[in-house]
C-alpha cells in the first residue's frame, strides 16, 4: 500500500516534466528553527522531476522586517526573486505585485480549507498559494506541574498563580534560572499577535472588528492588559518585552520556563535529541480570562506568491503548485511539524503517528481568530504597528492601560478617515 501511494505520488510529479532549459527559481522566505535544512529536503522530489533548481532567499525571522525588505524589493519590480513566502495578512497589501493563480489553481485549492483559501483571495484574484498554517497553543512542562501538583491552568489568572508558585518554588530549591511564562513582548507583529489573544479572550473585541469598527478602546481590553502589565520582572523576564518567538523558544528549550507561547514549530524541536525538555511537555490551547468562557488563537500561516517580475514564471508556478501541494505539505508536516492546510492529511497515518500533535491542533485553528488585515485592507501594518506600539508601552509602564488604548482608538480614528 505504501509503495503504491509512493508511485503515485511520483507519477503527480511527472507531470512537471524536465524541461529543455533547467532554470533556478528563487524564493524569498523567513527562516525560523531549522527552515533551511527542511527547505532543501521538501523541494528534492521537484528538483529531480523537473530538473530545476530552487534556492532559497533568506530573510530575518520577523515577519515585520520581512514585509519591509519584500515591498521595497517589489516596488523596485525586483527580477531576481521569483516567489516570495507570505504571511497570511499580506495579501490585501501586496495583491498588485503578484500575478493571479485562481485559472492554474483552482482545481488544487479544492482539496485545502476554504477559509484558508479565502484568506488569500482579493477580490477574485488568488494572491498566493497556501503552504501550511499556524496557531499557537500553551506549552506547558508536565514534569514540573506534577512535582508541584498544578493542573494546567485554562485561564490567564490561574496562569499568572501556577507559574509564580511553580518559579517560587523550584527557585527556592535552587533552581534560579526558571521563570514562570515566556512569550512575545517585542514591539513587532508578534505582539500584535500575542495582545490579541489577551483582549479577544477577555471578551475585549478584534482591535478592529470585520465590518470596520474599531473597538479595542473598551473595558474588558483594558483588564486584559492590566494583569499582563504584572508579568515581565515577575512571571517573565524583564527582557520578555525583548523576545521574538525564537528567544521565547531558547529559555523554553534549555527547560527555564514552566510555561510558554508559541506556534506549532517548537514543538518539533522541542522534542529533538538535543532539547533538555524532550518528553517533558504538552501542549493545550491558550487560556481565557476576565470570566469570558472562549480563548483565542491568531490565526497565522504562510502562502507562497508569483511575482510579476519574474523571468522563470512557468518553473516558478511550478515550484509554488508542488509546494502548496498534498506530497509537499506532507513532508513539511512530518520534517517541521507544520500544520497543513489540505484538509484529507489531518487524517494521514503517518502524520498521526510521527507528529501526533498535528491532528489534534485543528480544533485549535477551527477556532483561531484573524488578525483585521481583511477590514483595514492596505492601512493593516499601520493599524497593527499602532496597537503592538500601545501595548508595548503599556507593558513597558510608561502609561496605564486605559490611556493607552483611549490615544490608540484616536490614531485608529484618524487613520481610518471616512473609511478603511
């Protein structure tokens, strides 16, 4: 059975027969963990069947230096980049630059989430072709919880006690280097997408709601923001205002933190030979808080676009259908742990077996909640830039919560104009 699904799958990439010329086809794309490595070894059954090569383009780990690099590279009409890896909220920004893929496709799309799909499509134009998705979850140490005898906290107020009692005691036992909670303080996307999860679990709202409506000035975002405002230099570092996911990962890993948000990516490596947490940790969703009975997990992923400026377009799209298709996010899953997006391999044996956690990650995303790129459409990264900025200062102490989201919900008021 397994050989002939092999077949198969050899026989679907036939179909991307060797060309006469072999071109190189270039992909820009953000590296986390260990990006590079698995890059190679996903796009190897291409390579052989088409006989060109694909080479990757690094760009820095944050996605917001990324969309800086990628719209100059793109308003210089950059030839020298075929595809470019693009976070889920960049299609409504950057849809002029990329060439339509609804026609060539379509029929493929028909096996992904349609949502997902959705994500990516502007008007009718199909922006980029999604590769896999993300949510993020609670990683928590099963070991250290059972020692103490803490059940897994399933809101952020029994977070805030577990872990301080958790770091309390392991501290006094000597262990100095243990903090209760690592996450994503830095003022980047990330934040924005860390502050999400704390107002929209608190019942505060989506910053900007789908119709438009900007509502993150409310009392429910406010106390959200006040117990989190405790965190750093008490359950956190005080550097946490500092960490972007792969610091959060690095005291996580060397097995410093109790508890800790991240996307599915850490859980493959937190479970490597060299990890000092390797068996020693679960993952659940994140909590709620304020007394709201519903948590939240941004919904983020990554999605592969065709620029127009490439001179390899055929080989391009090429590339970019294999990468988007059931082989290549089967190899993606079982080699990074990334969630796919093709809804038949959350029922994949293999997947199931070697990245257990994957098929029970899709209630989590079922759920997940959009950052508003889709309702500020091209004013997103302003909108967002504004919210992490308030957030962070109020984190940083240099303003209380509520004046912080009052001036906020002004900015947005004056960004928006007479519409979004």
């Amino acid at each position: 059975m397994h050989h002939a699904r092999h077949i198969c799958a050899v026989l679907a990439l036939g179909a991307m027969a060797q060309t006469a010329t072999a071109d190189e086809v270039t992909l820009a794309s953000g590296i986390t963990g260990n990006a590079v490595e698995n890059f190679k070894l996903i796009v190897a059954p291409w390579e052989k069947a088409t006989g060109h090569t694909a080479t990757l383009v690094p760009m820095p780990s944050s996605t917001t230096d990324q969309f800086g690099q990628y719209r100059l590279w793109l308003a210089a009409g950059n030839a020298d980049i075929d595809l470019y890896q693009t976070d889920v909220i960049w299609a409504p920004q950057l849809a002029d630059q990329f060439v339509d893929l609804s026609e060539p496709a379509g029929e493929l799309m028909k096996s992904h989430f349609p949502s997902i799909v959705e994500s990516q499509t502007v008007g009718d134009k199909l922006v980029a072709l999604p590769i896999y998705t993300d949510a993020p979850a609670l990683y928590y140490r099963t070991d250290l919880l059972e020692k103490h005898g803490a059940s897994v906290p399933t809101t952020w107020e029994e977070l805030t006690k577990t872990a301080q009692m958790v770091q309390d005691a392991e501290r006094a036992e000597g262990n100095d280097d243990l903090w209760g909670f690592v996450w994503q303080g830095n003022a980047y996307e990330g934040l924005t997408c860390n502050a999400l999860e704390w107002v929209k679990s608190f019942g505060g709202g989506q910053i900007v709601e789908p119709n438009g409506d900007i509502s993150i000035n409310n009392a429910n975002a406010v106390k959200a923001l006040e117990l989190v405002s405790q965190w750093p230099g008490t359950i956190s570092p005080d550097g946490v205002l500092a960490y972007q996911e792969e610091e959060a990962r690095g005291v996580w890993q060397t097995g410093n933190a109790v508890f800790m948000r991240n996307w599915p990516y850490a859980y493959r490596l937190g479970s490597g030979d060299d990890s000092a947490v390797k068996g020693k940790f679960g993952v659940t969703t994140l909590p709620t808080g304020g007394g709201h009975d519903t948590s939240a997990a941004t919904l983020g992923g990554w999605n592969i676009a065709l620029s127009k400026y490439s001179e390899n377009q055929d080989a391009a799209l090429s590339l970019a259908m294999y990468l988007a298709s059931p082989e290549a996010q089967k190899l993606r899953a079982l080699n990074s742990g990334n969630l796919p997006t093709v809804v038949s391999l959350y029922e994949d044996a293999d997947i199931a077996r070697e990245v257990p956690i994957i098929p029970q990650w899709k209630d989590v995303f079922l759920q997940a909640v959009p950052r508003p790129s889709a309702p500020t459409k091209g004013a997103y990264n302003e909108v967002s830039n504004k919210f992490w900025s308030a957030v962070h200062n109020t984190l940083s102490g240099d303003g209380t919560a509520a004046e912080n989201l009052e001036l906020l919900e002004l900015d947005l008021t004056d960004l928006k104009g007479s519409g979004w």
